[in-house]
C-alpha cells in the first residue's frame, strides 16, 4: 500500500465517522482530531476501523501518529500487508 492509498483509507474511514469532513481545509500535518473535534469514542472507532480495512495491527503506541493524515497514512503504508 503506497502512502496515497493510505492516506484514502484514513480519508473514508473518517468519513465513516464524520460524514461531512473537509478535508481542503485539513493540510497533511494538521492535527486532524482537533480540526473534526473527533472524541475519544470516535477515535478508538477510527482505529478499530482502520485495522478491520487495512488487517493492519496498530497499538496503543502508534496513536500519536494517528493524530495527522500525513502520520497516519505512513504508519498504515509501512505496516499494510
């Protein structure tokens, strides 16, 4: 999985959570929990989505690279099957 494939994934996972998520105004490095004003309960759900897609394992570690588009799509690029 490339980083542009990843970076898809995050995009609709999120989508799944936040339906009318703009991601123009969300540049790569943005903390984009903040900007969707995610809660913890949306983002233990955007994880456990993003591993039911990608078959993925991502940790409790990993998390703060999941706090950006750019981190999360490197993280799945580099641990996709």
């Amino acid at each position: 999985m490339t980083e542009e494939e990843a970076l898809d994934v995050v995009k609709d996972a999120v989508r799944g959570i936040v339906p009318d998520a703009d991601f123009t105004r969300i540049a790569p490095d943005d903390r984009f929990r903040d900007a969707l004003e995610l809660d913890s309960l949306d983002f233990l759900t955007l994880v456990e989505d993003l591993v039911n897609r990608t078959g993925c394992r991502i940790d409790e570690d990993d998390y703060p690279r999941l706090t950006t588009l750019a981190g999360a799509a490197a993280l799945l690029a580099e641990r996709a099957p």
